[in-house]
C-alpha cells in the first residue's frame, strides 16, 4: 500500500470518545500546541504547577544557558515518590487500588496506596538503616512484581538514583551497569519465574559481583520468590522482608530539586557500550504525568496495563511513575503472554476488568499467529468489553497488525494510540491524543503538544512533507535525557552533533510526514541499532560478544533483516579461525555461539542466523560491506556491484544461515 493509500484510511475517534477524553476533539489539541508555540514555558510552567505537587515552587522554568545541558525547573524541589504515593491518600484515595498483581501461575495479590505507601517506607527506611543516602545509586535486578515498584519507589524517597537491570540480561551485562553506576547496594530476588520456570535472579547477581569492579556495593538486599535454596554471603547479603519488617511505616520524603538525578537506565547506542541516560525528577515526572493523562486518558475507574517490564523504559514511565502519580489503578503481570497458553493476555484483561491496554507490536505479532491457529486463544473467546483504549509501543506497528488489533481486541470502538518515544524522551514524543486524533494504521500521527519534532536532511535543513529524513526534536523537553552517565561528551556527541550546529535532538530515527495530513511514520533507525521484538540492542555489542568467543572467532559482522513476529531479526556473519564449518558442525557451532552471546549480553541478543565464511565481503580498502551484508541476511538476490569485493567467491558460502 503507497502511503497515500494508507493515509486515506483515517479511523477517526467516536463522539462518546471524544466527548470524555482529557484532551477532546482536534480544536483542543491545537490550541494546546498553539499555547506552547506562543508561549512556549509558560505552558510547561502551567503543566508542572497543574500537576505535580512541589515542596519548594520553582520560579524558573527552561535553563538553555549550558546548552544541551538544558535545565528545568531547577530551583523548584519535590519528591517522585510524594507525588505518586503520599498525596493521593491525602486527597482520599488511601484505600484504592494501586496494583493488582497477578503472577506467573496466576495467584493474584491487591496493594491499596496506603499499603503501597507503607511497603515503599519500610523499604526506605531499611536502604537508609544500611546507610544508603540521597545521590547513592541502586542497581534493582528483579522481575515484575509489586516489590520491584516498591524498591523503585523506596529509592525515589530517600533521593537515592535507582537503576533498573532487565532481569534478562547476564551476568556481564549487569557486572558491566553495577560498575558503570558504582552501585552501593543491589536489589534483587531469589528468584524470578517465567512460563512455570523459575530462573536464578540472586545466582546471577553473585555471579556479576564475582566478576570484579563492583567494589561500591556493600549490600545485597533479596526479595524471596520461590524461597528455593540460594546463597546468602554472610555480612552482604540481606533478606529485604526481614530487614523491612522492623522499620517504620513511615519516612519523611527526601526533597530533591528537580534536576536530581531519579534514574539511569542503559540503552544500547551504534557504538560502544550501553549508555547511562539519566533522567530528572522533576522534568521527567511531568511528563510521565502528563502523557499518562493525555495520551491514555486515564481516569479515576479506570484500570491500566502497560505490559513492559520494569527493566525498560516504557515500565518506568508507564507503570512505576505515570499512573501512580495519577491515583490510578494498574496491573502488572509477573509472567509471559504465551504461559499457560497465547490466551493470557486476554484472560487477565477478561478478569481484572482492563479498560486501558499498552503492549508492544511483537506481542500483537505472536499472538495472532496463535489467535488464527486456535480459536481458543483468539481474543474473541473471552469477554474484552471493559476495554476503552488500546496502545502501542517500541516499534512501527505494521497496518495488518494494527487492523487486527483494533478490531479483535479493541472490538472496533477502542482508539489505538501508537506511540513514538525512547529510552531517552522519558516518554511519548509522538503519537495521537485518543479523544482527538484521527488514526492512521502504522502512523504515530502527531508530535505531543509541546513537542517540536521535526524532520530534516543531513544539514538540518527542513524536508517538506512527503520526503523522509532525520527525526530531531528542535526544542529541548522537560522529560529529555540529562546526559549520559559519566560522560558529557558522548552525550554531546550522540545527540546534538555538530551536524546540526548543536541545536537539535538528534533521535537516531529516520521519518516521513504524509504530504496531506503532515503525520509522521517512523522509517527506523538509521543507526547501527536494531530492534528486536521492541528490544534495542547495537550491533557492535554483539560483534563484540562474538569476537569475546577468542577461541573459535576470528571476525564478526552483525546486520538486521526484517523479521514477520520479531520486527528485525539479529543476523551475524562469522569468520572462524578455522575453514568454515558446514552441514551439522555449522549447526552445532552455531549454537555454542549462540549460547555465548547469551552469556555475554543476555537470551534477547541471540542471533537468530549465523552464516559462516572464510572472509566477510570488503572493499579493496578492506572496509566491510554492510549494505552487502545485509542484502544476503535478507536473502536477495545480489543487484549490487561486486566487482570491488576483494573475494567475490565468498558469496556463496555465505548463502547459507544456521
Ligand atoms: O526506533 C524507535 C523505536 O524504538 C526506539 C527506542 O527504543 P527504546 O529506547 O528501547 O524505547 C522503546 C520504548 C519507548 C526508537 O528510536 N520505536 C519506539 N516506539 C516506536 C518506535 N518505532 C516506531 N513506532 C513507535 N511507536
């Protein structure tokens, strides 16, 4: 379909939708872009007074004097965890719901804000009792679950900068953030159970310490999950519960001015090791704030599932800090989609009575496969009427997906809001407003009011709609990255380059508005990071892991090949330091590699094709040809020009994936 075709397909929001949404109808929508143009911190001003509550009111609102260190906010202090906890029980909201947590086997357990708030302060106070103090990082290694918000929250209330590890990663990926942070203490649990199989979590943790460079931590705190056998290191290692049982129920919030440090989370770059980016309290709770009531239009009865872990970003905004600064009601989900069966999602919406859902395109993906393959898991075997609104996230979603979505989950009445945004942005960059935007399948639709994104050529000049280009944001966001843990300079460099004077935010993204309408696409990345089911990883890490592999890997190159259930598919082109293999000795090396990058990143990094050659194609100056590359990971038929490649006869070799 040409993009014409699609923009013709509007799906437009009903009047009954437009009429109660936060945001209602397209009028509304541009005066608040035209409030923010006018008047640009007045309006954010205006946001964050409306908001968050503060301790100390700030008088200044946008700082650009050390540009693209850009400030907000700054003298106005406040506390995350206040904001989400504290004051919803002073306005009354003590004995609703905040999570309904459902595990892995399906026990559900209910924590009302009072008792989240309780749970939050125990927690403080025993981080507190171990010495933990504001501007101390925490690395937090466990999976979803009430206690994982908690620990978050608790490290929130004493000032304390949390940095969340995805439970997936291994033991060197979390060796490598517990040093990179210099983490005093780690929170983790003994376990973590996925798809009825427990997985070691405090294993893992022992395993990274034992690596060496983690000399900061002092303390491991454990949460008990399974209660099956682990390792307790006398004087190190803690059980939280124990320790939080004899500590008060309260703690006086720590208040912080708005630029301290709430987060760091690690986000893979094109080069490098994964990088820091460090997020304010103020700014980035705004907008968590903000987003959530616009975007999801979240309201007093509703009940709200994000489906991302807590280790992403998108569980950071959406589940730990945007709802619950809210008063709102959330789920979140221990387990897997496709445990006990591809039904689950649609069974707990069933049950908890969902009206707002936000999951991810690769879901979408790999449950139609099994909705169309088994009517018993198809969504329409279950009663999904309490759904209003239905989301997406962390990859372009494509039109059949989309359609399919609207219509056998969202009942055809549910706008789709797809969200643009990033590990960097804190939260949506673009995407439609439910009560007011007018859907395109495959569209992220518009920028968030207050949101300048742009697209432009490589000189930073305009592209008139129509053309695609790069994606920048010209103004600096109250949500937006601080900087990169530790080093300004990559921070600099990886997102206001030169290239644009400094003056942009360079996303890393490429995208085209529609001519007509103006509503971006997303075209993907044009750097060397792919996204994998919504995961995002750069391709040197991984060439980097292969290459670890010192005694089977001479050279490594790794490409993205679009994948129907995965978005893109992980494909690395591997130089032995013998002949290479065929047949089932290139089987079985290919999975020994696999299970080394495993090790070395984590399950998620798995190339899922592996093709072996005596050399990878290069120019005659020796340069690897990736356009090659990924034209055969694609299986293509080769258009391009070979006469270059210093070794055309390795082509066929490497023809072959394993
Ligand atoms: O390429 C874009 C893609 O995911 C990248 C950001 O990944 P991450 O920092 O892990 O954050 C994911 C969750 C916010 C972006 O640079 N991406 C994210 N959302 C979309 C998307 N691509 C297209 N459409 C989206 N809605």
């Amino acid at each position: 379909m040409s993009q014409a075709e699609t923009q013709s397909k509007l799906y437009l929001p009903s009047d009954a939708v437009v009429a109660s949404a936060h945001v209602s109808g397209m009028d509304a929508y541009h005066a608040l872009c035209k409030e923010a143009e006018t008047d640009y911190e007045g309006f954010w001003a205006r946001q964050a007074r409306e908001l968050l509550s503060w301790k100390t009111p700030f008088t200044t609102v946008l700082d650009e004097s050390n540009a693209p260190f850009f400030k907000w906010f700054e003298d106005g202090t406040l506390n995350a965890s206040y904001n989400c906890l504290d004051r919803n029980i002073e306005r009354g909201l003590g004995d609703k719901t905040a999570i309904i947590f459902e595990a892995d086997g399906g026990e559900v357990t209910k924590v009302t804000y009072s008792e989240l708030l309780a749970k939050t302060c125990q927690y403080a106070n025993a981080l507190k009792s171990l010495g933990v103090t504001k501007g101390d990082r925490v690395v937090i290694y466990i999976s979803m679950s009430i206690d994982g918000v908690a620990a978050m929250q608790a490290c929130a209330r004493i000032g304390a900068t949390h940095s969340v590890v995805f439970g997936g990663f291994s033991a060197q990926s979390l060796r490598d953030r517990i040093e990179d942070t210099g983490a005093v203490a780690v929170i983790t649990a003994d376990h973590q159970v996925r798809g009825g199989k427990p997985l070691a979590l405090k294993g893992i943790v022992d395993e990274a310490l034992g690596l060496g460079g983690c000399d900061a931590v002092k303390n491991v705190l454990v949460v008990k999950r399974t209660g099956s056998p682990i390792n307790m290191v006398e004087g190190r290692d803690l059980w939280l519960a124990d320790l939080a049982a004899s500590q008060p129920t309260t703690c006086e919030p720590e208040w912080v001015g708005a630029e301290h440090p709430l987060f760091l989370l690690y986000t893979s770059g094109s080069t490098g090791k994964p990088k820091g980016v460090q997020h304010s309290t103020g700014g980035y709770l705004l907008h968590a704030a903000l987003t959530t009531q616009w975007t999801f239009d979240l309201k007093a009865d509703d009940v709200f599932w994000c489906t991302a872990d807590i280790g992403w970003v998108t569980g950071h905004t959406y589940i730990t800090y945007g709802p619950l600064a809210l008063g709102g009601t959330e789920i979140v989900f221990e387990g897997v989609p496709t445990y006990p069966d591809a039904g689950r999602f649609w069974k707990m919406i069933q049950d908890h009575k969902v009206s707002i859902f936000y999951t991810a395109p690769t879901a979408i993906r790999s449950l139609i496969k099994a909705a169309e393959a088994n009517d018993a898991v198809h969504p329409k075997s279950y009663d999904l009427s309490s759904l209003r609104l239905l989301g997406s996230v962390g990859e372009p979603i494509n039109p059949a997906a989309w359609e399919w979505y609207y219509k056998n989950v969202g009942g055809s009445r549910c706008p789709i809001v797809d969200t643009f945004w990033q590990t960097e942005t804190g939260g949506h960059m673009i995407t439609p407003l439910p009560g007011a935007t007018p859907m395109v399948p495959g569209s992220c639709t518009l920028p968030f009011p207050g949101i300048q994104a742009a697209i432009v050529d490589e000189t930073g000049k305009d592209v008139p709609n129509g053309q695609g280009g790069i994606l920048v944001v010209k103004r600096p966001w109250p949500s937006m990255i601080r900087t990169i843990w530790g080093d300004n300079e990559r921070f600099v460099k990886s997102y206001y380059p030169a290239d644009f004077q400094g003056k942009y935010y360079l996303a890393g993204d490429g995208a085209i508005r529609d001519a007509e309408t103006g509503y971006f696409t997303i075209t993907g990345r044009i750097d060397d990071v792919l996204n994998v089911s919504g995961h995002r990883m750069g391709t040197m890490e991984i060439e980097s892991a292969l290459v670890s592999c010192t005694e089977l890997v001479a050279e490594a190159a790794v490409v993205g090949r679009p994948d129907e259930t995965t978005g893109e598919a992980v494909c690395a082109f591997v130089v032995l330091k013998r002949p290479a293999p065929t047949g089932d000795e290139a089987k079985a090396i290919a999975k020994q590699l696999r299970d080394h990058v495993g090790k070395e990143i984590g399950p998620i990094a798995k190339p899922k094709d592996i093709r072996f050659g005596d050399n990878l194609p290069k120019t005659r100056s020796g340069k690897i040809m990736r356009r090659l590359l990924r034209s055969i990971a694609k299986g293509e038929t080769i258009t391009q020009d070979t006469s270059t490649l210093e070794n055309p006869a390795i082509l066929d070799q490497l023809g072959q994936a394993y």
